[in-house]
C-alpha cells in the first residue's frame, strides 16, 4: 500500500482542518486558567521531595547533588537501543522577569544556540548534527512560566557524544556570550515568531485571562515577551536577567537511556563542579499575584470570524489541609479529584451522543494553582443557540453537584484506573528513553516523588475502600461551591442586552428543574458468529523483516512479526484493499463525512457510549478508522490478553458498524461553524487553500466550498463505504509482543470466517486528468485577515516523481540540505523567519514530486525572502552541496532510522506495504525493499549525484511560487497571478 500525497491532500484535506478547529476555545480556557502549581514543594532545607514524606522513591533512579547545589538523576534505559536523552532544567521562567525584562527568559533560550565561550555562533547545531543529532527533533529548548528546558536526544553516550552533550549544557549555564551584534539578529528571528504566532487564539487568550485573574502574573508573563521591549534589548539588559536566575542550585539535570550510572556521575561532576553563580544570590522570587472574591460577573469578546462558545470560571482559595508535601494523603486527595473529573468528563460525553445535541463540544477542566482552585467549564453550541446549550451543561453540572455520581459510574472509573496501573508495570521494561526522561524532569520540577508503578498500583489497592460514591461526590462538589461564577462568551456579533443577557441565561439555568436522571443501560459486546474458523491455505517466512506472511483460504492475508519494543502489547492494523478512488470523483468531499459517519457512532448493538462501558477495564476499544485513496484503514493497539476480542470488535466495525446521521450531522455543523475561522492568519490560508494549487484537472482540486461540502450526498457515502467494506480484500498486520499460533487462530476466528471476496478495483483512469499548474509564473497571492504583521512565501520546484528507491533517497537528501541551508541564511543569517522550511514532496505520479522552501515572515520581507530562496536554489545548482552539509544530514537520518525501528508502528507500516499495488507507479514491496537498504544507500550518496538533481530541477522555469499577505497590503503590493487553469 502507497499512501499518494495528492488525491486526499486538496479539498479532502479541509475537512479534517475545519473540524479540527473547534479545539481552540479548549485551548484559550487553558491558557486563561493560572498555571498549575507544583503539586507539592520540596521542605525547606531539604534536597529532594521525598524528605519528609511518607513516599519511597523509585529504586530504577540514581540522584545526586553537587557541592554548588545542581541536582541531578540518572536512569539507566535500553530502549531505543544506543539512544540517550538528558534534560537540563533551570528554574528562571518568564515569571521571574520584571516588567523591564518580558520576553528576556525566552530570549535567552534562543541565544543559547548563538555563540558561547568555546563554541563560535552557529557552530552548536552543526556540532550536534555531525554527531547524528538534527536541531528541532534531537536539540530543542523551551520556556513557560516556570523554567528554561534545553534538551538533547543523542544517539548513544559513546565516541564522545555525552562529553559533548553536557559540554553544551555547561556552555549555557554560564557561558553565553550575548554579543550585541548576534542579539540584534535574533531580535528578528524571536519577532518573527511572535508573529507567526499571533492571530485569535493568543489575543483571546489574553482578554480571557486578564478578565479572570487581572492581578495574577501568569496573565501578564506570556514567555514570548513583549516587542518593544525585545526590540530595544542589548547584552547588558540580558545579561542581567541571564546571571541572575541561571544559578546552580535553581538547576536539575536528568539523563536517561544507554549510560554507565558511575560514569555518567563522574562526567557530571567535571562539568559542572566549577560553575558557580555570577551574582552573592538570586533576587526574592517574585509574587505571583492574587485575585480577590468577585460577585458574579460576565465578559462578551465579539470575534465575527470565531465558533461561539462561552466559558464558566469559578474560582477560590484552596482550603484543603493536605500541606505543600507530596505524600500518600495528598495522592489520595488527588486520585479522588481525578476520578470525579473521569466520571463528569463522560457526562458530559454522552451529551453529545444524542440524535440532536446542543453543543458541538463541552470542555471541563480544574487545577490546583498557587492562589486558588479553579475549574472551568468551556461550552461550543451548535449555531447561535448557546442559551440552550449553556442551559444543558448548566444542568448536568448541578445535577452532579446536587446528587452525585452512581456506584455504577465510579466501578467504571476505577476499573479504567486500575488497568492504566496495571498497564503501566508490565510495559515498565520497554518504556522508551526520552517518555522517561520527560516524566522524570517533570515530576522533579514539581516537586513529586518519582514513585515505582507497583508502588502506585499498591497505593491504589489500599484508597480502594475510601473511594466510595461519597467521597467522590465531596470531591467533585469542592470545586463548585461556595464563589460566584465569571463568564466569558465569544460572540461572532454583539449580544444584545450585552453581559446582562449572558448572566441572565446563567441565572436561568441556575433556576431550571433538575430532570429525573436517566440510568445508562449497560450492555455487553457481543462477538459475531459468522461460521466456523477459517483454514489457512499457506505460510511464507520473510527474511526481511523477520516477519510470516499468512494466507487464509477466503484470500484473508495475516502480516505478523513479532517484537519485544512494548511489553504484553500489539500493533493492529486491518487494511481493507479498496479506498474512495474505487468510485466516481464528482464528489471528492463524501469519504470525509464518511468517516465520521463509519468511527463515530458505535458497532453492533452497541452505541458509542455503550461501547465505551462495555470495555471498560479493558485495553479493547472501537478502532480508530480511515479511507485513503486505496484503503480503508482500521487501527488498534490492545494488550495481549485483548487482541482476540479487539479482532472481533473490528471484524464488528466492518460487517455491523452503526453509521447513524449524528456523527456526519455534528462533523458538519463544525465545519460550518468554522468556516470563517481559516483565514484569521496566514498559515490557516495556506493550509487550507494551499494544497489545491499545485495541481489542477479533478475535483479534488477544486477550491473549498462550504456549499458542497454541505450538500455531500451522505446516503451516497453511506452506499460507497458499505461497498468498500463488504467487497473488498482484507489484510490484517500484526506487530507486537504476540504469539503467532495465538494471533493465526484469533484471525482464523474472526476475518478468517467472512466468504472470499473478489476485491473492487480502483478507478485509477479518472487521475489522468491530474496534472501540474504552470511552472515558471509569477506567484499567486492569497489573503488573509489576521494580523498585519504575517506573510508567507513560498516556493515549489516540480521534480519528477515514481518510487526508485536510490532517487527517494537523494531527493530527502537533497531537500534536507535544502533545509539547512534555509535556517542559516533566513533564520541566521537575515534572522527574517522563525521556523524556515524545506522539503521535498514524494507522488506516485510521473512528474508531481515537488521541492519546496517555506518561511513565515513580515509582508515587507516577501520579495527579500524570496530572493533569498532563489539564491539558494540558484547556488545549489552552480556549486551543489559540501560534504559537511551531506554528513550533517546524513548522521541525523541514520541514527533516526535505528530509533524509528524500534517500534511496533514502524513495522506495522512497512508490513502493510505488502498489499496488492493498485496506485500507478507502486510496486509490490517497494517500502519494505527500500527500508532494508536505507543505511547503506544513504552512506552511498555523494555531493556529485546530489549536485545533478539540484541541476535538473532547481531551476526558476520550473517553480510554482505562492505568498500570503494580509487582504489590507495584498493587492496594493503584488501583482496576482493568472487564474488557476
């Protein structure tokens, strides 16, 4: 199977991009909410937080303290074998920055990769790459309120990988060198990304959140800092803020994977023994701020192009007696709340299940913050009637506040709870290197004990008798009672009656009877008897991979291998060989409602909500699905007890799938909903517009119409997808920690029993009409209406396209020097874009491959930008790549592939490749042949070949250039291309 870029890339792809956007209000509710606090903090005068506590921490980890006060721990792990990840964690956040200083925390992560005393600026990243380390996905940094986080992702500890890591730690601590010269470049560069940033949900964001909490500093400290004042920093402003809070003993450093613990302490102690701090002592933390009791109150934020949604915050001190300690008493209390919120979140779930539900989406959330408790309830009504909707979640809230939650509910709950316990000690052996990394360095940074997972599933059996209905129901009433509400609506126009009319609506809903509750019927999966097993007719044994290849006598193909990368846990995946290309195209927007339609509304007799209780307590669920052009896709992941049933529930999923109008009736009032919402920043636009103007002649490419994707036929869908299911051929991959007589039986029971099918052809005829727009032409311009400060250029390169695996290769090369290249001249050098990219396209077809370079700018850095690119290309093809920029390349991606490997996913992918090729161009076993000779065709790869394919196709005739500025400077600036063909 070729997954082909093209056909599901144009108006297809928009569907999933609108119906996708309703998560922005869940975001804003998140950021307005004050930042979760350390759950615990660590006694005064002591280490670590499980001085005092009545908590053991895990055995598996090694700590340490220097005598200058930086803590670390080490944890030994082997899996991906060679791999190892270290965290270097600095408590100096953007709240620690005074009014002055907004943005410098931030700033200085940036500056961390521009110039220290023993590595030159811009040597950092090469230095990482050569050693097989690529910026972005192995060395990358962040800040939030809290702390600066550097991380290095390595590919093992040896030939001086380590040294070198913890050397580029060291260099931060202390030694940056903040010349005045590269802080004026990188001014650009953080601009830049605060540019691209922006749009509505960061100005919502910040109208939410200093209405909410006016006086607290989470509102006021976003880490991207303000522009004036990054604008007019120099190195000694920095430089304050840098040697005040970048101190020894406000850092910890964790280190996981393939390490010597003895060795690793003593690396450590070379390294950092000598930094000690630039200042006697840091300056007093800062106080976070505070919030006074406020009467009930309302907020109307009017966005026209944004989903209506309104959020109710409440708000008060945090009178629990459980003390600032991490310990077993204070977990409990948390494992109460956390099974409350579980029981709520699925009432709230089930609102959306009935036929006709009032909210598109209802989002509830608390936290424990240093000032308070806070929850929030964020609520998405479908079209303008959010009263209604407002009323219904109102309701539900007060109903479980009023009287609580079932015993029925909570053994569903605690069943839930007690797999993921369970689960958690079995995987523990083949949990992967960085996963470890980033809970170790979180729980340290929040003060918790690292506790072993049998200690937590043992803690867990002793709660056990004290989570009753009761104690949950108190739990959960902690949080709603005893504050008035704040609420916050965003409106596409003004509401009349203003905030009156919202807390009216609130009072209402208040003021409502509470409906008799209904009980939730449980019911049980019921396995499907389609006959007797079925036999199979032959085995064959790959040698690469190590894999067997079973064929049943109904034409039923098993794909199974087995692997040790995650304990008593499977890969799952069931192709179904014929996708949406089997069918007519006149309509390109069916298979996206389709897929609601088929993943959404339950299996069998069950709906989705009864699906849901049935498996509770176990690792079974309704697979996740998908149609591609030549698939329909099927996926799960269950534990190895389960996979028998997880069989039967997909074999359910395709011979009884319940495909009511809900799902496709709410994917639609999404998209309606979100319509507008696209063209509120440049990248929306091009993500939603782009990808039809690369290719022209099918509908596929069709600029998106709401009108269409409104009017799908869904009967049609319905009618295409039952065809599909029911005559197509199957073929199931297994990857995992499974028998093969086990998983050969399960199958043989299951997609073993169907009758033979003859399969659907696909209707690869209506793609010759695809074809590439002109090449050679001035850019098209497209418009948005976001922030004035956003642009995008860029620019496409027609290659060839076919899937000869040495010219796949190269291309990727090739394309990621191309990237290279990009950061140092648009990032670096002109400091213009955040985050250029680069990359080449791979089609099944002749001649749509493309090579692309992408960047985020301002408007008046178009044209410069471009030029820029263009001199880039224009250099590749007169003097081609060096052999630093193929080595710096070709590292990082080997090193890659012996991480990617190692997953059952991986595998699973490169498995189902061996299904019957049906796109044109594809070839039987073409993945699976290419990946066995990746290393040494990569190794193989010279400047010179490398040199003729930037000759052949870098050329301007052969460009498709786009920009994107705002609507106000388009027209006024560039001239607009022709219109499309």
């Amino acid at each position: 199977m070729i997954k082909h870029f093209i056909v599901r890339s144009a108006s297809l792809f928009c569907i999933s991009f609108l119906v996708a956007l309703p998560a922005l209000p869940q975001q804003v509710a998140a950021q307005a909410i004050s930042q979760i606090r350390p759950i615990a903090a660590t006694p005064p005068g002591a280490v670590w937080p499980w001085e005092g506590s009545d908590l053991k921490p895990s055995k598996d980890v090694t700590y340490g303290v220097l005598p200058n006060g930086l803590r670390y721990a080490i944890r030994p792990n082997k899996l991906p074998e060679k791999q190892v990840s270290l965290r270097f964690r600095i408590e100096a956040g953007s709240k620690y920055e005074r009014d002055d200083q907004r943005g410098f925390a931030h700033f200085i992560e940036h500056m961390a990769f521009n110039g220290s005393t023993n590595i030159p600026e811009g040597e950092l990243t090469k230095t990482m790459e050569r050693l097989g380390a690529s910026f972005g996905s192995h060395v990358n940094a962040h800040v939030n309120l809290e702390e600066t986080m550097y991380k290095l992702d390595i590919p093992g500890a040896d030939g001086g990988r380590l040294d070198t890591a913890l050397s580029i730690f060291r260099e931060t601590a202390d030694r940056l060198l903040l010349k005045d010269d590269a802080i004026k470049r990188e001014i650009g560069v953080v601009i830049s990304e605060m540019n691209d940033g922006d749009g509505p949900g960061r100005r919502i964001g910040r109208q939410v959140g200093q209405f909410l909490r006016p006086k607290d500093i989470s509102t006021l400290r976003e880490p991207i800092g303000v522009k004036e004042i990054l604008q007019s920093a120099t190195s000694s402003k920095i430089r304050e803020f840098y040697e005040a809070w970048y101190r020894p003993e406000r850092t910890i450093l964790v280190i996981t994977g393939d390490v010597d613990i003895d060795a690793t302490k003593a690396l450590i102690a070379a390294k950092f023994s000598d930094w000690k701090p630039k200042t006697a002592k840091a300056p007093p933390d800062p106080d976070i701020g505070y919030w006074t009791e406020e009467p009930i109150r309302a907020k109307i934020i009017v966005e026209p192009e944004q989903p209506i949604v309104v959020m109710v915050t409440l708000s008060h001190p945090d009178e629990t007696d459980y003390g600032d300690l991490d310990t077993g008493e204070k977990r409990k209390w948390s494992f109460l709340q956390s099974v409350a919120e579980g029981v709520f979140q699925r009432r709230l779930a089930r609102l959306q299940l009935v036929d006709n539900p009032p909210t598109l989406g209802v989002f509830y959330q608390n936290s424990v913050a240093e000032n308070g408790l806070t929850a929030s309830l964020t609520v998405m009504p479908r079209e303008d009637a959010w009263q209604e909707a407002l009323k219904t979640v109102v309701i539900e809230l007060r109903q479980a506040v009023a009287t609580g939650f079932t015993p029925a509910e909570l053994e569903e709950e605690l069943k839930e709870g007690r797999l993921r316990l369970e689960r958690a000690i079995k995987e523990e052996p083949t949990r992967r290197t960085t996963g470890i990394s980033g809970s170790l360095i979180g729980a340290l940074a929040s003060d918790a004990v690292t506790v072993s997972p049998q200690d937590n599933l043992a803690n867990f059996e002793r709660w056990i008798p004290e989570i009753t209905p009761e104690a949950i129901n108190r739990a959960f009433a902690t949080w709603w009672r005893g504050a008035e509400p704040s609420i916050v609506m965003l409106s596409k126009k003004p509401v009349e009656g203003g905030e009156k009319t919202v807390l009216d609506a609130w009072k209402a809903a208040m003021a409502a009877p509470l409906p008799t509750r209904d009980v939730v019927k449980k019911a049980e999966f019921r396995p499907l008897n389609l006959g007797p097993a079925g036999k199979v007719k032959k085995v064959e044994e790959l040698t690469y991979p190590k894999a067997k290849v079973v064929t049943f006598e109904n034409g039923v193909r098993l794909s199974f291998m087995h692997t040790d990368y995650t304990k008593d846990r499977a890969s799952i995946r069931v192709g179904i060989n014929s996708g949406y290309l089997v069918f007519p195209q006149d309509d390109p927007y069916w298979s996206g409602f389709a897929d609601a339609a088929w993943g959404g509304d339950g299996v069998g007799e069950l709906t989705l909500d009864q699906s849901i209780s049935a498996f509770a307590g176990r690792s079974t669920t309704l697979a996740s699905v998908r149609i591609d052009p030549d698939t329909l896709e099927m996926y799960a992941s269950p534990a190895i007890a389960d996979l028998p049933e997880q069989l039967q529930v997909m074999l359910s999923q395709v011979v009884v799938p319940r495909m009511g109008p809900r799902p496709a009736r709410l994917a639609r009032d999404a998209l309606k909903t979100s319509w507008d919402s696209y063209n509120q920043t440049a990248s929306g636009v091009f993500g939603f517009f782009g990808a039809t103007y690369f290719e022209t002649g099918n509908p596929a490419y069709e600029e998106p119409n709401l009108q269409r994707y409104l009017s799908s036929d869904d009967e049609k869908g319905k009618e295409y997808l039952r065809r599909l299911r029911e005559e197509g051929t199957i073929h199931v991959v297994v990857v995992g920690d499974a028998e093969f007589d086990a998983v050969v039986a399960s199958v043989a029971k299951t997609f073993g029993t169907l009758p033979k099918r003859a399969g659907l052809p696909l209707n690869t005829a209506q793609l010759a009409t695809i074809r590439s727009v002109p090449t050679g032409q001035p850019a098209r311009v497209l418009t948005h209406k976001g922030p004035v400060e956003q642009a995008i250029v860029h620019v496409s390169w027609r290659t060839k396209g076919g899937i000869d695996p040495f010219d796949a290769e190269r291309f990727y090369v090739l394309a990621s020097i191309l990237q290279l290249r990009l950061t140092d001249k648009v990032r670096e050098a002109a400091g213009q874009s955040y985050s250029p990219d680069g990359g080449w396209t791979f089609s099944n077809f002749a001649d749509l491959g493309r090579f692309y370079a992408h960047a985020t700018v301002t408007p008046d850095q178009v044209k410069p930008v471009e030029a820029i690119i263009d001199g880039i290309a224009a250099d590749l093809v007169k003097n081609g790549v060096t052999q630093d920029e193929l080595t710096r390349v070709i590292e990082p991606a080997v090193k890659g592939r012996d991480r990617t490997r190692q997953s059952n996913s991986f595998w699973s992918f490169i498995l189902s490749e061996l299904d019957a090729p049906k796109l044109p161009g594809s070839q039987l076993g073409y993945v699976r042949d290419r990946e066995a000779q990746t290393e040494a065709r990569l190794q193989a790869i010279t400047p010179a070949q490398l040199h003729e394919i930037a000759k052949r196709y870098l050329l301007p005739q052969n460009s498709i250039r786009i920009q994107v500025l705002p609507e106000k400077l388009a027209m006024s600036e560039v001239k607009a291309a022709p219109a499309k063909p």
